[in-house]
C-alpha cells in the first residue's frame, strides 16, 4: 500500500526536523519545502496528499499561494500554522480553504490528530474568495492560547447560521465576539441588532422583542416593531439572555422552534428569518436549577457554545490591548514605560477588558501628550480602587458579599431550590478560590496544598468534583 505523503513547508529548520521526525513515526512519507517556491513545485507535481505550510515564508505568503492550490486540486488538505495568532489570520485560513489553523507553538500531539482527522475525512474543500488581511477591520485583540481556541471556533461559524451562546464575566467581549460573528458571516449586508435584556424592564421585554399592537396595553398608543422584526435577514444579539423573563423565554423558544412569532395583542404570525446569537454572565444551569430559565430553551441557544475567558487568564494580551486603546483613544500619541505595561498585566482586572480601557480612555484624557510611567499608573490605580472601596463600603467581608449573591434571588426562588442551596453557595465559594490559588502557585499543588490547609489528596478530589482540568495542573 502507498504511504500517504504530507508536505512541510516552513522556513524554521527546527521545526522540519520537529515535523520530519513525528509524522514519520507516525507511518507518513514526508517531504520538505523551505520555502514558497519549492511548495508550489511539489504541488504541481501532484506530490503530495496533505500540506503542512506556515503562512509567512521567505519569498511568498501561504495565503497568497493557497488558492493556486486549490486550483488545481481543490481536494488537498491543508493545516495552516502561523505564529501571527490574530483572528483574521484564522478567519483568513478558513476563508482560503484549509483544512484547519494551528497557532505557533503548537502542541505536536494535537497537530497530528489534526492530520490524522484530515486523513481520514478527505474533505472537499470549496473554493473562497480571498479576504481583505487588513487585522484593523475588526478589533479583537489576543494572541494568547485562550483566544486562539476562540478564534479557531469562529472562523469555523462564518458560514453558518447556527445559534451561538457566549459566556463569560462582564467585561470580557461578548458583544464584541457576536458582532465579528456577524461581520464575517454571510449575513454581514443586513442588520446587527443587540438587545440587553438586564437594561430593559422586565413588563416591556415581549414588546421590545416582538413589537405590540396599539391598544394591546396600556400606554401602547401606536404600533410598535420589535427587534425580530428589525433584524429580519441578520442577527439578533440577546445580551444578558439569564435576566429574561419566563414569559419572553417561552415566547421565545417558540420563534426558534416554529419560526415565526405574534406582536403582543396581534392574531397575524409574522415570518421570521433570523441568526439569534445570544450571551450572558450567568450561570444558566444554575438559573435552570432555581427555575428561573428554561432547560428546553438553554438546548436550542447553546449549539454551538463559546466561553470567554477572563482577562487574567488570558493576562499575556493586556500589552497589546493597552496599545490598541492608547491608539484608539488618544489624538496625541503617548508613549508608555515597560514596567508600566508589565504592572498593568500583572494586575488583576475585576472589570476584565471594558475596566481596562476605561482605566486607559482616563490615563490619555488626564495625561495628554505625557509618557504613561509606572508611578503613573500606581497612582490611577489607587485612586480607582479607592473609589471602588468608597461605592462598596458595606461589602467588606466575605460574608457580606455572600449576602448579597443571595439577595438577587426571590423567596419563591430560595424555596424551590432549598434542597441544595447550601452546597450551591459552597461551590460558588470554593472554585475561584482553587482556581486563584492554583494560578498563583503556577499550577503547583503542593504549594497550593499547603495554602490552602489541605493535604494534597483532599486538593485533587477537590478539583476533580468541581470539575476542574488535573490536566492543566
């Protein structure tokens, strides 16, 4: 049987060798290219059966050189790596036709999954059109390993109309996320419509939602349009969807079930055709488990789920973000301090992202035209967490902000979930408080142990019941 031969093209010696050395052991022929050139000449010689090139080579770039190859075998496989770890690099990769995109450094066990699965699929790549590289279209910013998971995902969604549910704190995207989904899908020509349900009363979200017939309430003197309608042929973004009313979910749930949906006080069922993509803060299974969101409506939001993570998980960005928002937000330029920058990443962002552009858009408006130093900084600092201390004076202890998580729920709510409230709060309580030991210590359960006044045995199992990956630690 003929062995299936792969093509490496990439300029870094060091990582033929690396390649050469793991796809032979796993049972492929290889063939290497140093460059563009030598690539595009093992293509045209119909050598090969699956590609392995970096995007950024000597004389070419890969993105220019792909649709060529394509051309004339629109069925090769191709894995993109590139160490330019941006979304438009990922979008672009599967813009172009690749197979997949796998950010530099990579993981020589996930790349050959990778080339195994592409192996065995054989897929039948279409032809795209090429897409403006220009990395400003859409800021999302991030190299880091989180956001390159991120990324891979939504270039995988441009195409499709799937439902979309974000996750993550406040502050860390999610309507960022939503409109570069939207942006870059095939409904980009039509509208981009957010609605944030916390913002909204809660009698008036079926009426923002889906519009209302005069006279069908009180107050309601004229007809009104709602958002479906709005966003017919786009997408529909329901920001804070965990604060919607019950009511307005199974509404809701029948527009994604049937497609179509009555204005409040109408009789006429209005077509619809929208993408809903939708986010929140919240945890929805535990809102599921208090009854106050549905199970059969969190099934039909989350097909495809996205998680962002925090910015302190992903803290290595914070130098390119502050640059992005001293740019975006200064008419003068500023110059900052390295070690300005680097106490800025090490800092922990309750607020993640929005905090620090709201910390930078303060800096480069009280400071213009002056070098952000580390003093600087430390001084803003201060006075921002003063002023937080100042706003939250009453919640000075643990117990005081336990106190408050709960004060968000009804009684009706407390007693519907009184079976397992107590261990709810425990594990409200003890996950981030593993999760920022383990962080701190680097991942080292023994220090973490040893913080913590556990012994390492109670340590794993504790991880393991709170689903935590052992993997990473």
């Amino acid at each position: 049987m003929r062995k299936i031969n792969i093509i490496v093209a990439d300029d870094d010696k060091a990582i033929r060798v690396v390649l050469d050395t793991a796809l032979k052991r796993s049972g492929y022929e290889v063939t290497m290219a140093e460059n563009a050139a030598g690539l595009w000449k093992l293509v045209q010689e119909n050598y090969a059966d699956l590609i392995i090139t970096d995007v950024v080579m000597p004389d070419e770039n890969a993105f220019d050189l792909i649709p060529k190859i394509k051309k004339i075998n629109p069925n090769l496989p191709i894995i993109v790596m590139s160490a330019q770890n941006t979304l438009m690099t990922a979008i672009t990769a599967n813009e172009l036709g690749a197979f997949d995109y796998l950010p530099k450094p990579f993981d020589i066990k996930e790349l050959l999954s990778i080339v195994n699965r592409a192996i065995s699929e054989k897929n039948k790549f279409i032809d795209k059109p090429n897409l403006d590289k220009n990395e400003d279209i859409f800021p999302l910013i991030g190299r880091s390993k989180p956001m390159q998971e991120i990324y891979r995902v939504m270039a995988r969604l441009m195409h499709s109309d799937l439902t979309v549910l974000i996750t993550g704190e406040s502050g860390t995207g999610k309507e960022l996320i939503a409109k570069a989904l939207h942006e870059f899908g095939d409904r980009k020509d039509a509208t981009f419509v957010p609605i944030n349900m916390a913002a909204i009363p809660r009698e008036l979200i079926e009426s923002e939602l889906f519009g209302h017939e005069k006279g069908s309430f009180t107050g309601a003197i004229s007809r009104k349009v709602g958002k479906f309608q709005i966003a017919d042929g786009g997408t529909l973004f329901l920001d804070e969807i965990g604060d919607m009313p019950i009511d307005a979910q199974t509404r809701l749930l029948r527009v994604l079930q049937e497609g179509e949906f009555l204005t409040v006080g109408g009789i006429s069922p209005i077509k619809t055709n929208i993408r809903i993509i939708a986010a929140t803060n919240k945890s929805l299974q535990d809102q599921i488990k208090i009854g106050a969101f549905r199970e059969d409506l969190y099934y039909r939001i989350n097909v495809i789920p996205i998680k962002l993570p925090p910015l302190r998980d992903r803290n290595e960005d914070i130098p390119a973000l502050v640059n992005h928002f001293i740019s975006k937000n200064s008419k003068e330029i500023n110059n900052i301090d390295q070690d300005a920058l680097m106490y800025l990443k090490d800092y922990i962002w309750p607020g993640n992202i929005r905090e620090l552009e709201n910390f930078i858009k303060r800096i480069v408006t009280l400071y213009p035209n002056e070098s952000i130093s580390l003093e600087l900084v430390k001084e803003e600092l201060s006075g921002l967490n003063n002023t937080l201390v100042a706003d939250g004076a009453s919640l000075r202890s643990l117990s005081d902000y336990i106190e408050k998580y709960l004060s968000q729920f009804t009684l009706d709510e407390l007693i519907a979930n009184q079976d397992d409230l107590y261990q709810r709060v425990l594990v409200e309580f003890e996950k981030p408080i593993l999760n920022y030991v383990m962080k701190r210590t680097n991942n080292n359960q023994i220090k973490a142990a040893k913080i913590l006044g556990l012994n390492r045995n109670t340590l794993r199992k504790k991880l393991r019941s709170l689903n935590m990956d052992l993997s990473k630690l």
